[in-house]
C-alpha cells in the first residue's frame, strides 16, 4: 500500500497540469469506463485513475477482470457497438483482430494535438518498435504501453565458483548448463506445453536469423535453420533442472528466487520477485543476460497499449487519460514503483533511476532493440498450438525434430 501511496503523490503534480484539459470537454459531464486485466499492476494504476479522476473532474469506471474473460468480453461489447468502453488494454495478439474488424479508433491526429497530449508530450521518444506493433493500415490505433521479454537468468556466484563465464552462444548455454547438471542441478526451464515454449523458440530462431515464415510470408517450418533451432532446444532440455520441462515462467522465477536453481530463463515482467530483498534468497546476486543465440541477441515483443474502442462516445477524453497514462512522468512513476514494468519510451531506458532498481534494464533494451513478436495472423493460434505440442514431445519424449516441424507444416501450411 505505501508503494501506490507514494506514486500518487508523486505524480500530483503532472496531473495537476492535466487539470486545465479536462475544463474543455465539460469533464464534470464525462464518464469514461477503462478495461483491462486485473492484478498487481491494475491496482497500482486505479491509485492513478482515481488520482486522474479526483483533480480532472472526469469519473473514471474500472473494470479490472480476469484475464482468461477480458479478451471475450471487450470483444464482445465492441462488435455490438455498445460503447461501453472507453479505453482498453490490448495486447498485440489480440491487436491486428481488432484492428482488422474495425473496432479501434485512429490515434494519428490525436498525438499530434497538444490540447489532447498535453505538455511534455514528445511523442519522437516513443521506440519505433512499439509504434510498429500497433500501426495497421499506416494508421497508429493503439499508445504502446508495457512491454515484458524473457532474458537468461543466472546466479553470479555460482558461475564465478565453478569458473564459468556468462554464455553468449548456444554452446556457451550447453557448456554452462551441462556443468550444472552434472553437478546435481540444472538449468530451469519454461518447457511446459503452452505459450512459454513457443516463446522460447521465437526467441531462439531470430538469434538464429531465421522465423516461422519466408521471406514471402510463407510458412517455412522445414528449413534448416528452423530444424537446428529446434535440436538445439532438445539438446538443452537434455540439462534441465529436473521437472522443469514441465513448468510455465512462474515455476522458474521461483525456483530462481529461492535459490533452487542457479540459473534459468524466465519473463522479466517477474524480476521484481527476484530483486526483492524480502521475498528472494538471491536478492543482488543475480545476472541478466540475452537468451544466448547463434547469430545475434533477440527479443520477444510480449506487449500491451492503450487503444480508444471506435464506439466510444467520449474519444477525445478517452484519449486525453491514455496520453496521460502514457507520459513520462506517468510511466516514470509506474517503473520505481514496479521495476519489472518496462514502457516504450527511450527517454526512460536509460533512466538511472529506474535502472538502480532494474539491473536487467539494459539487457533487455538491447535485445528489444531486436525484438520479435510472434506471429499475429488469424490462424497463428492454431499454428501455436501445435507448434506447443510437437515441442513438449521433442524435449521430454526426444521426438526427431525433423519429422515433428515436417508435421506441423504440412497441417497448418494451407492457414497462411
């Protein structure tokens, strides 16, 4: 609690020059109703609405719902053109969708309008990344917001005991985790049938300079580069942790945090866990590092953004709140109270304050820098699934990578 507390103290002053531009739609006559995921994150930020709404004079509605539901119901009171939502927080799995089925508002006269924007705006310290992500058609339809990827995670002293150094390359990370293996331990692992996986491979194949599609836009999963990426996933799991190829990001983190593992790969929106001298028995022991790669380091654009519902009967307010949450101070406010959040503004990665608190910021700014998304065609869930599947059978059972990518791209090919 003293955490949003002092956030919203901090912040009293950028909403104080918010004030002066709820005046010009009336504000007291405004209602604006934000939909997002409930959880840590949506607490802190309803300290900030109710901050926003209190000096504005704007009344802001929250609902905060679990994220299983929110996709089905955003999407099923914007198809019906309810206009009950004002703002919502989409990710880029959900964005082209949306995008596609009209759904989203275009923002690209709106970040130009300082009335709308307000002061200090400076929309050029947006990263090209982010702004790319949610651009369709030419056209900006969402303000990126808070971007996660996974890093490679280790326990420094542990290597400097065995006189290992940080791994770079996949032999590095073979090298490295075969030591711990043998040794009783492991490296810990996200393998678990699902998204973490398919993550995992994303990652690996842009560090390999390759993807899921050709250079045409083809499903391509039986090229070489593909089938080495893959091999090299089962030839790590080989030095897993026991029972970790059977666990999801969460799992990692805590076996990091407790000391249970020396190192592992696991998503950076859970470092705070990991740095929190309350909670971990590693706290200030830790390295981070890009998830070792072949050719070059890489990302996973694991996003969120703030997007304005295309019925809404207040889009200008609506964006107004999204601006606000989007600025610097805002977000600034946002990264010392959670240093696991990560926002899309440049200005802000190089921070020193925010990156006293987040010692894996500039890693992973470098490998966002060359960050990738996975793929958001309509069909891509399906193409996921299966990819999940075949995965967890080549890295537990030691199915022939070959013929399991052979499979997957004779039965999903014909989707894209």
């Amino acid at each position: 609690m003293r955490r949003t507390r002092n956030m919203g103290v901090t912040v009293a002053a950028s909403l104080a020059a918010w004030a002066a531009f709820a005046s010009i739609a009336n504000a007291a006559d405004v209602t604006l109703t934000v939909s997002r995921w409930a959880g840590p994150q949506a607490d802190a930020q309803k300290k900030l609405l109710d901050e926003y709404a209190a000096r504005t004079g704007v009344t802001v509605k929250f609902d905060a719902i679990d994220y299983g539901q929110l996709k089905q119901k955003q999407t099923l009171n914007m198809s019906t053109k309810t206009g009950e939502y004002d703002l919502i927080y989409v990710p880029e799995a959900w964005f082209g969708e949306y995008s596609k089925a009209g759904y989203l508002a275009k923002l690209d006269d709106y970040v130009k309008d300082a009335k709308l924007t307000g002061d200090g705006w400076d929309f050029a310290d947006f990263t090209k990344a982010g702004l790319d992500v949610y651009t369709a058609g030419g056209s900006l339809q969402a303000l990126p917001y808070f971007v996660q990827t996974p890093l490679l995670v280790y326990d420094k002293d542990a290597l400097k005991q065995a006189g290992l150094e940080e791994p770079k390359s996949w032999d590095d990370l073979l090298k490295v985790s075969k030591h711990f293996k043998d040794a009783g331990s492991g490296i810990a692992l996200p393998y678990r049938q699902g998204s973490a996986i398919t993550n995992i491979m994303a990652i690996l194949l842009a560090g390999n300079g390759t993807g899921f599609f050709d250079a045409d836009g083809k499903l391509d999963l039986t090229q070489p580069a593909v089938i080495e990426t893959v091999k090299f996933m089962q030839d790590l799991g080989k030095f897993s942790l026991n029972g970790s190829n059977g666990w999801h990001w969460d799992e990692v983190n805590k076996a990091l945090q407790f000391g249970q593992a020396p190192m592992g790969i696991t998503a950076s929106g859970l470092f705070k866990a990991l740095e929190d001298a309350d909670e971990s028995n590693v706290a200030g022991k830790l390295g981070y590092a890009a998830i070792p790669y072949h050719k070059q380091p890489a990302g996973l654009l694991q996003t969120w953004a703030w997007a304005v519902p295309a019925d809404s009967k207040n889009k200008e307010e609506a964006f107004k709140l999204a601006a606000w949450l989007d600025s610097k101070q805002a977000l600034t406010e946002m990264s010392q109270a959670d240093p696991s959040f990560i926002s899309f503004r440049a200005s802000l990665a190089s921070d020193p304050e925010i990156a006293k608190k987040a010692p894996w910021l500039a890693t992973a700014n470098t490998v966002l820098a060359n960050g990738v998304t996975l793929p958001l065609q309509p069909a891509a869930p399906q193409l996921l699934d299966a990819l999940a599947t075949g995965l967890s059978g080549v890295v537990t059972n030691g199915d022939d990578p070959a013929k399991m990518l052979d499979g997957v791209q004779k039965s999903q090919a014909s989707k894209f």
